[in-house]
C-alpha cells in the first residue's frame, strides 16, 4: 500500500479511522452545501453538519499526509512530478465533477463563467501544491520538526492578510487563487491550508525524537489528555461559527491563526480519541469498513465528487432534510459500490508489488 508521495507503508489502523470517518463526514457536507435548500441549511441540523464537515474533514486529510510525507525517501524530483500529476488530476476533477453544468453552459441553458468551476482550488490541486513546496522545503529545514511548525503558524498567519493581494477581476486571479485570497472559487488555497500539512509533518517529526519512555500514552495516562478534551470541547462554539462561515476572509476557507491553532488542538484530541476506539474496537466489522474506507480515501473522494457535482446541476439547494437524507444513504452506497469495484479491477490488471495511490 502507498501513500500520496508513492511511498510503501505499513497500514496505520487510527489514521485510517480518522481518513474514514473524514470521508463521510465530507460526502455528508458536499450534500449539504450542493442539495440542501438556503432554510435547511441554516437550520440546527445544517449548523452541525457544518461542523462535521470542517475540522475533522479537511484538516484529518491534510494533516496524514504531511504526518506520511516524513518517511517518503523519494528525491525532490519525484515531489515534483507527483505534485504536478496531482494537481492537473484536481483539474481534471474539476471538469469531470462539472461536466452537466459545463455542457448546458456550452448549450446557452444556462449563464455562467465556466473558468470559475474548471479552475476551483480545490484539495487536490492543494495536495499537488504541497507535495511539490514539502519536497522543497525538506531540501532546507532537514529534518527540524521546529522549522516545520514555525512555517505551518506563518502560512496560518498569513491568510487573511493575503486577501487583497492579486489581480481580482482578471485572469490571473484564477491563477492566483490556488495560493490565497479570497475568490469565490479559491476553497483550498495554499495560504492557510498548507499550514496543516506542515503541522502533520511537525507532529511526525517530533515523535520519531521523542524517546519511547516519554511519550505521553493514551492508554495507560488517559488523565494527562483531559485538559486538552475539556478545553476543545468548550470552545466547540466558536470553531462551529467558524465552520459555518464559507464566505470571505475569516470564514472556514480564509481563517488565521487563531482557528488554525483551535483545529491543531482539536486534532490532537480527535487523534487520540480514535487511538482509543481503535485499540479497544479497531478489529470490529463496523470499524474495519471505516477503516477500509480510509485506506481508498483518493478512489472514493473522486467517485463521491463526480456523482454529486453531476447531480447538483439538476438539484442544487432545492432539497429537504429528509431528502438530504435519503441522497446520503443512496451516494454512500453507491460510492462505496463502485469504489470496491475498482479496488477489484486494479487487483485485476495490477502487477504484484506495483505501486499506485489508492
């Protein structure tokens, strides 16, 4: 098995929970933010699904791969490369996630600037981005779990500051919008996303320094983890207002420093949280599936954005709770159908041994 960087790695059952979970959580909000009606969104259910589609979403995401980037040998070209496949593959996500919109674009049906679906900065194209800065940097700061960290509160810093800067209006905020400000359709820009794969890999760094002896165990010291769930959980409020807010600089796609240091907390309780359901649990039908949907996390984020962008075009916020809810259960199905299947033909046309990201 492989991660985003092509590397061999022994499979992380908690991490794989994390990515499982976070891949439900995050078909759960596309339908929400594409089907739900304006009124069923703004309700107390939409609010939570919000929530549920922000901080352990995105930043889980993000954060593995920066934490799997650190044991990745592969030379800086092979960054480079990587990085750029993955972005023209967020590009052509893009499109293919649009394709009914663009076609009845193309017909005159309906009036919209199609460079604002095709060029979307997306987490893919960020994931591209930051493969290829990660490779540069792991050139100068080595293995200094400091200067990783240092980094991630700049990047986080610096987002809502980078608002303004760039040609808005022109074609080179297209462009632009994949590394900040605050366009319309700049959803993963790399200021202050970025931040959290650097985190990832910070975390990962500092654990291989740390002596075995003195790391913290969840499950042998749980009351050294308490202060940190009992803060997380009293400031949920204020990450929930966050989470709400997809619009402009300070909102879920544009926050600073302060959300980014609430989502870093919050990650180190979720983790070790799951680290607890995984070691008491983890063997379980229900979590094995969670964690098989987390090991093909690439395969059905592409499947699940290719169904509902398509069907959006047709049912964009024109839908119930109750219909929200029967959409979920029909996507999730569907996606996790087709996402056995093509794990069953690449086993298929395949070679042994070869290496792929899943």
């Amino acid at each position: 098995m492989t991660d985003l960087t092509g590397t061999r790695k022994k499979r992380d059952g908690t991490a794989d929970l994390l990515k499982g979970f976070a891949v439900l959580f995050m078909m759960q909000v596309h339908l929400m933010e594409q089907f739900v009606s304006p009124d069923t969104s703004a309700s107390l259910i939409g609010k939570v699904s919000m929530f549920l589609g922000g901080p352990p979403c995105a930043p889980v995401f993000l954060a593995a791969m920066g934490y799997f980037l650190v044991s990745s040998s592969k030379p800086l070209i092979y960054f480079l490369k990587r990085g750029l496949l993955l972005f023209l593959g967020g590009i052509l996500l893009n499109i293919a996630r649009s394709a009914n919109l663009l076609v009845q674009i193309m017909n005159g049906t309906i009036v919209l600037d199609p460079w604002f679906f095709i060029l979307g900065a997306d987490i893919l194209t960020l994931a591209g981005l930051s493969l290829v800065m990660t490779g540069l940097l792991r050139m100068i700061f080595k293995s200094k779990a400091w200067l990783y960290f240092l980094t991630a509160l700049g990047v986080a810093a610096m987002g809502p500051f980078s608002g303004n800067i760039g040609s808005h209006g022109t074609g080179a905020a297209y462009i632009i919008a994949f590394l900040w400000g605050n366009a319309a359709w700049s959803y993963f820009p790399v200021f202050p996303w970025f931040a959290y794969v650097l985190a990832g890999y910070a975390f990962r760094l500092f654990l291989i320094k740390v002596p075995p002896a003195k790391k913290p165990d969840v499950q042998k010291q749980p009351g050294y983890f308490i202060p940190l769930w009992i803060g997380v959980m009293i400031t949920i409020p204020y990450a929930a207002r966050v989470s709400q807010n997809l619009e402009g600089i300070g909102g879920y796609y544009h926050h600073g420093i302060l959300f980014f240091g609430w989502i870093v907390l919050f990650l180190l309780s979720y983790l070790t949280w799951m680290k607890l359901v995984d070691n008491a649990y983890g063997d379980h039908r229900f979590f094995r599936i969670i964690k098989w949907i987390g090991e093909k996390v690439t395969t059905l984020y592409v499947i699940q954005w290719l169904i509902i962008g398509n069907l959006a075009t047709w049912l964009f916020r024109t839908q119930d709770l109750f219909q929200f809810a029967a959409w979920y259960i029909f996507i999730t199905l569907t996606t996790l159908a087709l996402g056995l299947l093509v794990d069953k033909f690449r086993k298929v046309v395949r070679p042994a041994g070869s290496s792929g990201m899943s």
